[in-house]
C-alpha cells in the first residue's frame, strides 16, 4: 500500500488542495506533530512554515505510525520507525517520547530512561510522559519509584489532575489508602467546582469510594459510591463495585443484585462482574443461576483464587459435592495463610447447613 503524502511546503496538505479538507484534518491528527499541525490546517500560514523540511514532516509520520504498532502490540516494529523519526527530527519531544515508549515495551528500560530526560519540563508531552514512566514502574511491581516520580511529577504541577491520580494510584499500592483518599478527594472537590463531564466526575468519586473502603470507612464510601452511581448510571464499574461491596456485607442483597444485572447487561464480559452476578444469586438463594454465571466467570478468567472457591461454593449448594471439591482444590492450589485454611477446610467438611 502507497502512503497518503502530506506536501509540508505547500500552504495546505495535499488532500485539502484536492477540496477534501475533512479527511485531510484527521489525516493531520492522526500523522503530524501538534507543534506543525495548526501552522498546517491554519488558512494563513505564517512565514515560520517555511522553515519546516522534508525531514521534519517525514519524522511525524514515522512517529504516529511507530506509536500505533507499539499500541497494536508491535512494539520491534514500532521501534524501528521511532528510530527513524528520532534520527530524522532529534528535537521533535513527540518522537523522544514515542522512541521511549517503544524502547521500553522492548526491555530497553534503561535506554527509555535516558529519552525520557530529553523531553523538557517545558514541553506539552512533559506531563504525558511522566505518567507514562510511572505507569511503567507500576506494571513493573517498582511501587516506590512510581509514587517517587510521580509525587515529583506533582511537585512541579501541582495543579495537573491526571499527575494528583497517577499520584493517589501510587499511595494505594503501597497500602496508603488515607493519603490516597486526600488526593482522590482533592480531584473530587475540583471537578465539582468545574465544567467537567459528569462521567469523570463519576471516576473520580468512584476512586475516592474505593480508597475510602479499602481505609475501613464503608459508611462513607457506600455514600460516595452512590453518588457516583447518580452522576453516571451506565457506568458498569461503579455498579459492579457497589452491588458487589453490598453483597460482601449482608447488606440490601435484592439492590445489590440489581446493581450487578444492570453492570451484566453494560458489560457482558466482564469475568469480574460474571462473577459478581453468579456471587449475587448464590446469596439470593438462587443457586442454579449462580453456577451458569460463575462457570461462565472460570472460563472467562481462568485461574482466579476468588471465582473458583465461588464456584466451589454454588456446587454445593447446587448438590454437586464432587464438583465443589474440585473448584476448592482449584483454588486452594493458589491460596496462601488464612485463605488456604479455608479452603481447606471446606475441601474436608463442605459448607456448613447455613452460611457460606
């Protein structure tokens, strides 16, 4: 296939010269560096378009189609096209950071490192590249270098939303759930003095409920949960996540198991929220349709410690004994201290006449 070209030295891209301005605008989003893209689409092109060259435009193509096979999970392709661009437009901070990128879905981690610190506090890809770094940490299990940069992310920008997430996502992982809450309510309180959609509003509430819950205080997350509910009812996390926080404590099993059906029917599948749903009928008494839901939730999931001893659980009460053995052996295999005595015990005695 024959790449569309872009003409950088004519005053528009070739597509609108050819009166298609429509596709040639998403041809510049999707190609082109933002810092050329509005001199480009601009009906007066200033003098300052006439220093952009061949290489330069050559760069930009070369960057978003490199970024587009590390997204697609072609990451040694990517990085030969990021290299390119790099070598074609050295200054250019969207090729630093799409060679980062890809250098580190390569296992160039230390390379990508050394990208990353070209990229200048002053760049619009500056904030963008230091969630992507911390992102990385976390995917890596290198919890305290995350919340490291990322609290010196924040520092910096103290003001940039997506930095105070990344940053409170951080403090979770380490277990501290009480500053997590600071920052997750910190976004709460400036969203709802802003023109921001009610469906981030939602997440946001929904990850201030969450850190709150995971910190012991379930009355003021149950409250916080429901109002993200109110704010974006189609949401199927912040159902799924509420339904499911009811059902584990006793609490309005008929509404939570509503909350789950209605998450079911917005994301069928969602091997967590099969498993919530089978976990729901399970204590509704309805143990036939918690086995087809939960067995569809094993297969989804595979080896899930949580979905199995489900599993295990509505076999028994189902009257399959044999069965529920084999889904606690399941998980039991997976299970360590007071997990792995429950089950076990389970696997010896079954589920007592009432209770799970």
């Amino acid at each position: 296939m024959i790449l569309p070209v872009i003409c950088l030295s004519a005053p528009r891209p070739l597509y609108a010269a050819q009166g298609d301005e429509g596709f040639a605008g998403k041809l510049l989003e999707k190609t082109v560096d933002r810092r050329y893209r509005d001199l480009l689409s601009a009906k007066q092109q200033p003098r300052s378009l006439a220093k952009l060259t061949t290489a330069q435009g050559f760069a930009a193509l070369n960057t978003r189609l490199a970024a587009s096979l590390v997204e697609q999970k072609a990451p040694e392709q990517g990085l030969v096209l990021a290299r390119i661009a790099f070598w074609l437009d050295p200054d250019s901070d969207s090729a630093k950071r799409t060679l980062a990128r890809a250098l580190q879905a390569t296992g160039s981690s230390d390379m990508a490192q050394r990208i990353w610190t070209k990229i200048p506090e002053s760049s619009p890809y500056w904030t963008r590249s230091i969630g992507e770094q911390i992102r990385y940490f976390s995917d890596e299990g290198d919890n305290d270098s995350a919340l490291k940069l990322a609290k010196g992310g924040l520092a910096r920008r103290p003001d940039s939303a997506s930095l105070i997430l990344l940053t409170a996502q951080a403090q979770e992982r380490i277990g501290d759930f009480a500053s997590a809450s600071k920052a997750y309510v910190m976004l709460v309180e400036d969203a709802e003095q802003s023109n921001v959609p009610a469906s981030q509003k939602a997440l946001y509430t929904l990850f201030y409920a969450t850190a709150l819950d995971k910190n012991g205080d379930w009355l003021l997350a149950k409250s916080y949960l429901e109002k993200a509910r109110k704010l974006d009812p189609s949401n199927p996390y912040i159902l799924n996540y509420l339904g499911y926080s009811l059902l584990e404590r006793g609490e309005e099993l008929q509404a939570a198991l509503s909350y789950i059906q209605q998450a079911h029917r917005l994301e069928p599948d969602s091997a967590a929220i099969m498993d919530s749903l089978g976990w729901g009928y399970f204590l509704n008494g309805q143990y036939e349709n918690a086995v087809v839901h939960l067995e569809q939730a094993v297969q989804k999931s595979g080896n899930d410690l949580t979905i199995n001893e489900h599993m295990g659980d509505a076999y028994w009460k189902a009257g399959r004994r044999v069965d529920a053995r084999y889904a606690w052996k399941t998980a039991k295999h997976m299970a360590t201290d007071e997990d792995a005595v429950r089950l076990a015990r389970k696997i010896d005695l079954g589920l007592p006449q009432s209770g799970r």
